[in-house]
C-alpha cells in the first residue's frame, strides 16, 4: 500500500512539473503576442505618435515575461522541496516492517 502512495506521489510530481513548464510557455507566449502587437501598431495605426502605442505594448511584453519567469523559478524551488518529502513514506514503511 505505501509502494502505491510512492508512486502516486511521484506521478502528482511530474505532473505538477509539466504544469509548472505549461504555465511558464503560456506566459511566454502572451508575452510574445504583446511583441508582435508592439512590433505591428504601427503598421495597423496611422497616427502621430504610435510610437507610445509601442512602447506600451513592449513593456508589458517585458513585465509578462519577468513575472512569467520568476513564478516558473519560485515554483521549481518548492516542488523540488516538495519531492524531498515523498521517500519518507518508504522509510516509515521499512521501519514499521522491522
């Protein structure tokens, strides 16, 4: 039964791994749609002064792509603090067996 909850705990590890890269790529991604749109106002806009529309969008561009990174970093630290608590279920498990 313990072998069972190793595993499971693992296999909510990974998943949570996969999640924390998902998230991370879908941060990146709207961070590069507000580049594209930055990079593409001017073309679309035919007004004076575009060029804030631009810097607009580059800088949230950039604050997406800072807070997207950092909550990717956080997140990795605490899973693998979260991992280091999965084979004390073995050591309990062969103590109780002794």
């Amino acid at each position: 039964m313990n072998k069972d909850l190793i595993l499971r705990e693992r296999l909510a590890l990974q998943r949570t791994i996969l999640a924390n890269q998902s998230t991370f790529l879908a941060f990146l991604r709207t961070s590069m749609y507000f580049a594209v749109a930055g990079v593409s106002v001017n073309q679309l806009l035919e007004i004076r002064d575009a060029y804030i529309y631009e810097y607009a969008f580059f800088t949230t561009s950039a604050i997406v792509l800072v807070v997207g990174t950092v909550n990717f970093f956080v997140h990795k630290k605490k899973i693998a603090q979260s991992e280091r608590h999965v084979g004390n279920y073995q050591l309990d498990f062969e103590n109780k067996k002794n």
